[in-house]
C-alpha cells in the first residue's frame, strides 16, 4: 500500500467534511450567495449552453473533420507569416463576437488542429473583447473615448498577448513545427468555396441566434436584432442544403430534422428556442449514428462538450457563490469592490483587472455594470481595465483554458491580460481620469 497517497486521499477527505461540517448555512449572506450561484447558473444553462455553446461545439467538431491540418498550419501555425496569422486570428474573433465561453471550444478546435500558441490565443482574447456592438455601445453610454480606448486596447492587446506567448514558448513551438511538418498532406474531400459556405451557415445561426438588444430603440443594430431569428432560420436553411448536397447526408434524412423544426418554429413564433433546440437534436440524431465524416463530426463535437461543460457549469457556480450576479451580491460583499476601484492608482486598476478577469460577463452586461460602478464612484482608468480583462475572461473559462493548454500557459495568459489591462488603465486614467 502506498502510504503517502492514501494519506493524500485522508487529507482530502478530513478536508471536504470540515469544509461541509462548518458551513454558515442559515446566515444571510451565505444563504443568498448559494441562491445567486443557482440563479446564476440556471440563467447561464437558459441563456448560454443551448444558443451559444451548442452552436459552437459543433463548429468546433467541424474544424477537426472538415478542416485540413495543412490549412491550419499554413494560417495560424507556428512557422506561418505572423502578419496573416495574427490578421487571421483577430478578425476572426471580432467576426464571431462571442462571450468568454462560447470562445473556448473554437479556440480549443484550432489549438488542436496545430494553430501556434501565439495565433490561438490572440484568437482566445479578440473573439469576447473585440465585439463590435459592445464597443458601439460601451462608446454610446460611457463615452466615445472609452468606447474607442476599449477598442483600440483590445485590437493591440490580441496581438500583443500573442506575440508574447509566442516569444515565451517558441522552443516549444519550434518543436511543434517540426512535428507538424512530419505529417502526411492531406488531399481536402471539397473545395474551399463548399467547406467557407458551409462554416459560414453554422457562424451566422452561432452570431445572429445570440445577436443581444442594442440599447437604443433605432438604428442598424436594432433592425438586425428585430430579424434576428428570420437570419437565424435562413442560415439553417443554408445548412440544411448544404450538408445533402456537399457531405453525403441524404435529402431524406435532412428531411427528418428540417421539416419538423419548421414546424415548430411556425407554431410557436414567441418561442425561437424550442425549434433551435429541436433542430440541433435532431441533426445530431441523424449524423450520429453514421460512419463517415459526418458521424466523425458528432464524434469530435461530443467530445468538446464532455470536457468543457462541466467545468463551466462548475465555474459558474462558484463566479456567482464568489460575487453573485450582476445587481446582486454573493460572498464578497459590492461595497468591497466600489470602494477599491476609485480614483486611479495602481491598486484599483489592478484590482478592477483582477476582479474583472474573475467574474463571469455575458455579451453587454459589462456595459451597464460599469455605468453604475462609475455612478458609484469608480474611476475611468479602473472602468477601462475592467472592460479591457472583464469579457475576454472568466472563473469558468480559466478552468477551460487549463484543461486544454495546461496550467502554465493558462497563468502566463491570464497574467499578461490582467497586467496589459491595469497599464492601459492607468494610462486612460491619468489622460481622462
């Protein structure tokens, strides 16, 4: 018997029954703390997994099945012109316009598939902080110099975050490099027209599925917003031809998935999800359980959702047990957080990057949030870190991120967003402040 892990498992145990053994059930705070992490997590489990995350898992599964690794390692490898890869991998964040978690599938697609550490995650930090309504919005309420310091701080931070992380491991992208170039080319099965149309079709339900109220009544953004689910069904539709016509899946069976959930989109109109919900159920039903690519593409989407959902449904939970939801509290009481981000020094931008890179925010809220943290007090140069860290990171997406690329790199990437952010901050601060 080895006593040194059986005393480990000891440990363990004696410290799980002393944590449960003196919890303060029946004390306020903790009570509403525990009742904010369930509200937090059933709003997210609402909102979130079945209009975001599904979406992406299986864009996700496509790119290991329908994307050649040749095509990754010519555009985002580690021996790719580094002006193409970090042009390629910051537009396409800002295109995708994701929060912090629908991001980690598709940046764990490309990581896998041999993008350089570099490229990838310059694509893991544009695709939530680069988002172009939240930046027209962020320049509507809280200013047109913050909206545009937020955008101008996130386009250099991807690339910046990049670059350093490149730098910090290129031994090891060296490595990777060669490794890559050891394997065979691959011949693609369709041409790059079919494989861009039929991404395209799963980005735009992805992006217009999620596509948030912008916070005027008029305007462009507002009347894509009002057709959000008629885009939504169109490009479903481009899916629904796409896949018999190019992939092999016979019309029939499309068919199956495509008739009932028209069905149900006609019948309950003020209830968008139940079709969108039932579509992808019944996609997966049909491809499942066939042998070729498109059973490979189940396969490999079913494989991002086993390892990424529980730990940001875990994520989420603690984010709300930590913080609560945004107008409410959990454990560390608010009036701790607007007392610490006032003024411009150091400590608050530091800390209004270190609490931002912890709390979970959906797509815009960080907007609203901030205009009463300013109301409250805050000062611009923190309201800027906040913005800068808060949406590209998350408690959840910490916990994603080191599952896919390890512990080290995950420290290296949260630190470097959490230190550019609390610089930038002070920098708007002292200017603005």
């Amino acid at each position: 018997m080895n006593w040194k892990n059986e005393w480990k498992a000891l440990a363990a145990i004696v410290a799980v029954f002393l944590t449960v053994y003196y919890l303060p059930v029946g004390t306020p705070r903790f009570d509403n703390a525990v009742h904010e992490a369930l509200q937090l997590a059933s709003w997210y489990a609402q909102e979130h997994v079945l209009l975001c995350l599904i979406p992406a898992f299986f864009i996700a599964g496509a790119i290991g099945v329908f994307i050649s690794q040749n095509s990754v390692l010519k555009y985002l490898g580690p021996q790719a012109n580094k002006a193409c890869a970090y042009g390629v991998a910051s537009c396409s964040g800002s295109i995708l316009a994701v929060c912090s978690c629908t991001i980690l599938p598709l940046f764990a697609g490309i990581y896998r598939m041999g993008a350089g550490i570099g490229p990838a995650t310059a694509f893991l930090y544009s695709g939530p902080a680069i988002n172009i309504l939240a930046i027209v919005l962020t320049a509507r309420v809280l200013g047109p110099e913050m909206g545009i310091a937020r955008a101008v701080g996130a386009i250099v931070f991807a690339v910046a975050i990049g670059l350093i992380m490149h730098l910090l491991y290129r031994r090891e992208e060296t490595d990777k490099a060669a490794q890559m170039a050891e394997l065979p080319v691959e011949e693609p099965s369709r041409g790059l027209a079919q494989n861009g149309l039929y991404f395209a079709s799963m980005i735009g339900i992805l992006v217009f599925a999620n596509w948030g109220a912008p916070g005027e009544a008029g305007g462009f953004f507002a009347t894509i917003y009002s057709a959000k689910w008629l885009l939504t069904a169109l490009f479903a539709l481009g899916l629904a031809v796409i896949l018999p016509l190019w992939f092999g899946l016979p019309w029939s069976r499309m068919a199956l998935v495509a008739l009932p959930t028209a069905a149900l989109a006609l019948a309950f109109p003020q209830e968008p999800t139940i079709a969108f919900v039932v579509g992808f159920i019944g996609l997966s039903a049909v491809i499942s359980t066939r042998e070729d690519e498109l059973g490979q593409w189940f396969s490999s989407s079913w494989i991002f959702a086993k390892q990424i959902l529980p730990l940001l449904l875990f994520g989420v939970l603690v984010a709300g047990l930590l913080l609560g939801r945004p107008g409410s509290e959990g454990l560390i009481p608010s009036q701790w957080v607007s007392a610490l981000v006032g003024g411009n020094s150091l400590a608050a931008n530091f800390f209004a990057s270190f609490v931002g890179a912890f709390m979970y925010f959906a797509t815009l809220t960080e907007v609203p949030i901030l205009q009463g943290l300013l109301g409250s007090g805050m000062g611009k140069g923190p309201a800027l870190a906040l913005l800068l860290a808060g949406p590209a990171l998350s408690l959840p997406n910490m916990l994603v991120i080191r599952s896919i690329m390890g512990t080290q790199k995950t420290m290296v990437f949260v630190a470097l967003v959490v230190v550019m952010a609390t610089i930038s901050g002070m920098i708007y601060g002292h200017f603005f402040g």
